[in-house]
C-alpha cells in the first residue's frame, strides 16, 4: 500500500484509500489524470467527497481504477513529535456564549459549535498517520484523501451518514459525548439525553418531509463506543420505492449533528459567528453507484493536512443547558481522537 500512495502523491495525482468499519481490508480508488470530477444526479460510480454546505455538484473519485490490499494488524505505532496551538479557550468559549444568547431570543435549539486547531508535525507522514488510525479505531471508518484542486484530508469518523440499497435508508442520529471509563457503562445527563432526542426528531421529520408516503422506523436509544469517547445512537431506517440517493441527501444533509436544530437556523448561525470555514469538515464521504446503492459517512474526526502537520477539526453540540467550558473540554477530548495517531 505504501509504495502505490507514493507513486501517487509524487505525481500529485488523485486518490482515496480507506478501510470500512471492521473489515480486514483496505480499498484505494486512484486516478491516471488530475481531473476533478463532479457529479450532480449521481447516476456514477466512485468515492464521494462533500462538503458541509450543500451544493449542486459534488467532488468524486471514479471507481474505474482501484487496488485492494489486507489490513495489517497488530503493528507498532509510529509516533513522532507534535506540536499542538491554538490551546487558547477563549475564543470558543465566547462562540458558545453567542449561541447561548441566541437560543433565549430565537427558535433556535440545538446548534453545532467548532473550531481548527493547528497540528505542526516534525518529519510528517500522512501514509502512516492514516495507517496508525487503521490500527486504532477498527470500528471506524478511516479514510485518506488527496486532491490537487480538493486538497488532503485524512480521518476515522464514527458516524453512518446513510447506508442505502434495495429500496431501503439506514442512517443514524449520533449525539452526546462521554469520555470511556474501562469496566463501567457511560452516564449521561438530561442535557446529552434532549440533544440526542432533538437530534432522532429532527431526521424523522426530514425524511417524513421528502418521502411522505414511506414508513420511518426509529430504534432504541443506546451507547456505542468511538475509541475513547462513548456517544448517543438511534438507529433509524426507512424502505420505499420513492427512495433516491438525491432525495436522501436533501432531507439528511448537514444532519442535526453536525448542524443544529432547526436546520436552517443553525446553519446561518454558524456561517455568520464561526471564524473560518469548515470546508469537508462535517460534510459526507463515501461510496456510492449509480444511484443505486450507497455507504456514506459524516467527516468527523478528521484533518486537513498542511505543509506543516494538519489542520484538525472540532466540534461540540451546543443546547440552552450547555456550560461553555465543558464543551471547550468536549472538543479537546474528539482532538485525542486524530493526536492519538500522530
């Protein structure tokens, strides 16, 4: 695997590698030209890459040219040394603040707050990073991207953004952060348990909206574990005919969890007091075919890389019961979750 990103990155050209949760694989998508290739119906084949503002077309890998290679297990990490900025508080502790005010004036509920924290890295190795999180998180999915006219990202998210084949959507609501104490289940308060309510209502309702006549099913509410950290989980399916990847990206995409409730709310809340620009940061990725059949994943957990390190991206979802510093502590713990592979 190493030799065939080598060759890539030395000609600049386009790939994806990843490895699907709990599989013993790794997949690499590449292409022989730097085209960017954009699809708007979906009717193609490939790796897609979105972004966290919708748009018309969306970037993607062909699945034409594509490598499969066995995961390696049980290896030693390479580390290296990392030197981490940005560790001042202030200025998201303040964001958080606006959202506060904001939901005691408007019909805003639930907004996603973020921000980038700079990573410098001595002698980086993107091919290893992205190994080491193939190590570390075998429940994730992990996946590294490069683009010349996209840029590199690199990342293990936790979060289905939709699995859909047969006529049949599963996606699920992910909400609510606890760090794991080995041996012991997580506890969550009554702030985590509304967020993730919220967050299940407002996918029922989307999907309700695009496909009226379909039957929506919402499961129970139940733990699962993300490397250190412990979330809320709501799985929710729905199966119809009227079903389209098209329609299912319009009703789910930016979801409650990345975005707020309601939707458009939030999402100009965030555009209007966030300081830079998520770019793919809580976007979608993933595999898709011909309309038919897709596996997407909401970009959490992930970096941009950088001349000097990577960009690292995180976030934490904000509700009138929030205390602003706890969530800072949030963000720094999903931080853990990229540093750890570095």
């Amino acid at each position: 695997m190493f030799e065939a990103l080598t060759a890539l990155l030395d000609k600049n050209l386009p790939f994806v590698v990843f490895r699907k949760p709990y599989s013993k694989e790794i997949q690499l998508y590449f292409q022989e030209d730097d085209q960017l290739h954009l699809t708007e119906d979906f009717s193609e084949s490939g790796f897609i890459m979105a972004p966290f503002i919708a748009t018309d077309f969306y970037s993607y890998i062909p699945k034409k040219n594509n490598q499969i290679f066995p995961l390696e297990e049980n290896k030693t990490l390479h580390k290296t040394d990392v030197l981490i900025k940005d560790r001042n508080e202030r200025p998201f502790i303040s964001l958080v603040q606006k959202g506060l005010d904001e939901f005691k004036n408007t019909i805003l509920k639930k907004v996603v707050l973020s921000h980038a924290i700079k990573i410098e890295v001595k002698k980086s190795d993107s091919k290893q990073t992205f190994k080491n999180l193939t190590q570390l998180y075998p429940t994730a999915f992990v996946y590294y991207w490069h683009h010349p006219s996209t840029g590199s990202w690199m990342g293990a998210t936790p979060e289905c953004f939709a699995s859909f084949q047969n006529n049949k959507l599963h996606t699920i609501a992910l909400a609510g952060t606890s760090l794991v104490d080995e041996g012991f289940e997580a506890e969550w308060s009554s702030k985590e348990i509304k967020e993730q309510q919220l967050v299940t209502d407002s996918i029922d309702r989307s999907l309700k909206s695009i496909f009226p006549k379909a039957t929506v099913t919402v499961g129970e509410v139940s733990s699962v574990r993300a490397g250190a950290l412990w979330h809320l989980k709501t799985d929710v399916v729905i199966e119809s005919t009227e079903l389209s990847l098209s329609g299912i990206i319009k009703a789910l995409h930016p979801t409650p969890a990345v975005g707020g409730v309601p939707k458009k709310k939030s999402i100009d809340f965030i555009l209007k007091n966030e300081d830079y620009d998520r770019k793919f940061y809580t976007g979608f990725l993933g595999l898709f075919d011909s309309k038919l059949m897709a596996d997407l994943y909401v970009n959490l957990r992930c970096a941009e890389i950088t001349p000097l390190g990577y960009t690292l991206y995180v976030g934490a979802g904000i509700t009138p019961q929030s205390d602003p510093i706890k969530e800072w502590e949030e963000t720094q713990r999903k931080a853990e979750t990229f540093c750890r592979a570095l």
